[in-house]
C-alpha cells in the first residue's frame, strides 16, 4: 500500500517542481522617454505570481542607474512587487567615478522641476504595467534617489508613500509640501555629515506645517551610504553598515504592510 502511494504521488510532485522550475524572476531592461531625453530603465517582476500586485519605483544613487538599484528592484520583486527602477540621467549616462557622479546630479538638484519630470516619467512607465495595481504603488530611493522620490512627493505624485535611505532632505520650495498626498519614510544615519542638523530640522517643520503624515528613523553609529555594501569609506563619511541596511529594510517593509493594505 505505501508503495502504490508513493507511485501515485510521484507524478503529482513533479508537476509541481516543473511548475516552480518555470515560474522565475524576469528582468528587462525598458526604454521610455521624458521629453525627447531617452531614459532605460529597469523593470523586475516574479512571473510565479500572478495579476496584479503593488508597485514600487526605485531611484538610484548619484552614480545613476547601476548595478545597485538593480539588485534592490530584484529583492522587491521576491517579495511579491513588481518593481521598476527608474533612470533619472538619460541612456547611457552612467558616471564612472565621484567627479562625474557629482556633476550629474548637482545638474538635477539645481533643477528640482526637471528632477520631478524625470521621476514621474518613471512613475508613469510603472503605472502602465499591466501587473501594477495602480492603487497600491510607493517609491523608494537612495542617497541622490532618496531625495528625488522625496521631490516626487512634493509634486503631488498620486502615490501611496515614499521611502528615503540616507537621501537629501532639502527643497528649495517648502511649501510644495502641501502638494504632498503620499506618507513619507525617512530612514537617515545619524552621523550622516551630508545631512546636516539645520537640514533635519527645516525638514520637520515642513512636514509639520504641510500635515503630512510623515516618519523619520534615525540609526545611531550610522553614516551616509549605508545601504550599500560597495561603500568601503573611500568618501569620508559614507560607509556599509549591515546592522542599518537590515534594521531600514525591514521598517521599508513595515511600511509597506500598512501602505498596501486592502
């Protein structure tokens, strides 16, 4: 009798590993434009889920669209989102070190209204996903990206919330905030010495005075970058710090159990 189980099961279970064998993460690059600027971004999804699922917009760090914001586009999709990581820079413009990381972005930061058109071209290629539920979609970036998906915000994005790793907390308008219909997440190191106080500060009262529903996390011992692992200190004050990459990504998915629930 256990034998003839055993025969009858057999079949049954490997249609079912034939099935997770087909079921994968798919990745793709996607050309889309802002203006006449071509931009390639970076679409990742789980094909074993299926219809539609939340969205989630990721921007890059000031070094553009690479192999960082790849990987954390990829984590989000095995966890059940489809994600798309957006190119604020332009196709083919990748910088190679910190002089050119720097100029690029000092290029969107002294133009917050081309930076916002940049991020919500992105937003646009993830709302039309026909695997986006247009309802439930945030936006998270890191350091350059944190600032910008902040920026989004302020543009009255139609998005369920925005999450900030160690990212850029000005804005030359803060009034702007009122535009604002997503919660906001800030995950910041407290010993960033590229965020300094008075930016803190300015920071809270706009989000006070805008009444936007709005959380800030401060991790002790914790500098700028600290998300990355490829952040070894070369840039004094921007170093890897595990415990705060952990500690961030699960209030990033706290976050998201309460902006995403049905």
């Amino acid at each position: 009798m256990k034998l003839l189980i055993s025969v009858l099961l057999t079949p049954v279970a490997l249609l079912l590993a034939s099935t997770q064998a087909l079921a994968a993460l798919q990745t793709r690059t996607v050309e889309y434009k802002q203006g006449n600027t071509v931009l390639e971004g970076y679409l990742a999804y789980d094909d074993a889920i299926k219809g539609k699922r939340p969205g989630v917009l990721v921007v890059h760090e000031w070094n553009g669209l690479q192999s960082y914001a790849k990987q954390r586009a990829e984590q989000l999709a095995k966890l059940g989102y489809v994600a798309f990581a957006a190119d604020i820079y332009g196709k083919g413009i990748r910088p190679k070190n910190a002089e050119e990381s720097a100029a690029q972005a000092k290029i969107y930061r002294q133009d917050r209204q081309l930076l916002r058109a940049r991020a919500n071209a992105g937003l646009q290629v993830l709302q039309k996903n026909p695997l986006t539920d247009v309802k439930r979609i945030a936006a998270i970036g890191y350091c350059f990206g944190g600032g910008t998906v902040l920026e989004l915000a302020r543009s009255g994005a139609n998005i369920a919330g925005v999450v900030s790793f160690h990212g850029n907390l000005d804005t030359p308008n803060p009034a702007d905030a009122n535009n604002i219909k997503a919660k906001v997440l800030v995950l910041h190191g407290a010993d960033d010495p590229f965020v300094p106080e008075e930016q803190i500060t300015a920071f809270e009262n706009e989000m006070r005075q805008a009444n936007v529903d709005w959380q800030f996390i401060s991790y002790g011992r914790t500098v700028h970058s600290f998300t990355n692992p490829e952040a070894k200190g070369e840039i004094k004050g921007a170093e890897y710090n595990p415990i705060a990459d952990q500690r961030s990504w699960q209030a990033m998915r706290q976050f998201f159990a309460e902006i995403f629930k049905k």
